[in-house]
C-alpha cells in the first residue's frame, strides 16, 4: 500500500489530491451513464476540483498519452505472444482493450490531470 501523500496513492485509487481520502469521480468508473463526471468538491476536504469552466479540457492530452501508451504495450505482448504478425488481429486486440480499459483510462486521465495543479496537504483537516 502506497502512503498518503504519494501521488500514486491518489491516481490509483482515484482519490481526492488534497485528502487522498474522497472520492475523485462522482459513481463508480464503470457506470457508463456519468463516467466522466467529476465531483464539484470533496466531500472530505472541501477541496474545489473545477478551478475554471473547461478545467478538464486538458486532460485530453494525457488521455491520448494513456491511450498510446496501452496501445505499445499490447503491441509489444502481441508480438511476444505469436509468432507471426497480423495487422488485424492487432487492430481488434487493440480496439478490444481500449473500449474495456476506456472509462478507467478517462477517470486516469482527469485525475492526473487535476494532480498536476493540486497539491497533497498533510495538514488539511486543520484548515
């Protein structure tokens, strides 16, 4: 188990980045209908998740960084599993792990983005 104040902690578990204790997404990340919904505060820490109206617009960014990064490492497994290389096979293993992975990969990619402008505070239960 990672300790508070890791940032890994945070991403994750999609937890809070001030608290690492509230939840980040407002249902589960699977729960197709709001999978991109992020919470307007914590309810632990009060912290405001939206610093602007388009906040999360740059996490697009690190959604496609996360996207290419999944899609090389199925690549790499493909080539290690067969023997052979077939363009579609790849293709449809590809497309079949992005749609699994897709709400996690879009949930990661929020939070960190929200992690690179919010900061841990051990001392948060103070304030």
């Amino acid at each position: 188990m990672l300790p508070k104040g890791h940032k890994l902690n945070s991403i994750l578990f999609i937890k809070c980045p001030c608290c690492h204790e509230g939840n980040f997404i407002q249902r589960k990340v699977y729960n197709l209908s709001c999978f991109t919904s992020v919470r307007k505060t914590c309810l632990v820490c009060a912290l405001n998740y939206h610093m602007e109206t388009s906040f999360y617009t740059g996490s697009m960014y690190v959604a496609y960084a996360l996207g290419v990064a999944v899609m090389i490492a199925v690549i790499v497994l493909n080539h290690l599993l067969f023997e052979t290389f077939s363009f579609l096979r790849t293709f449809w293993i590809i497309l079949g792990v992005l749609i699994a992975l897709g709400p996690y990969l879009n949930a990661l990619s929020k939070i960190v983005w929200a992690i690179l402008f919010f900061k841990y505070d051990p001392n948060w239960k103070e304030k």
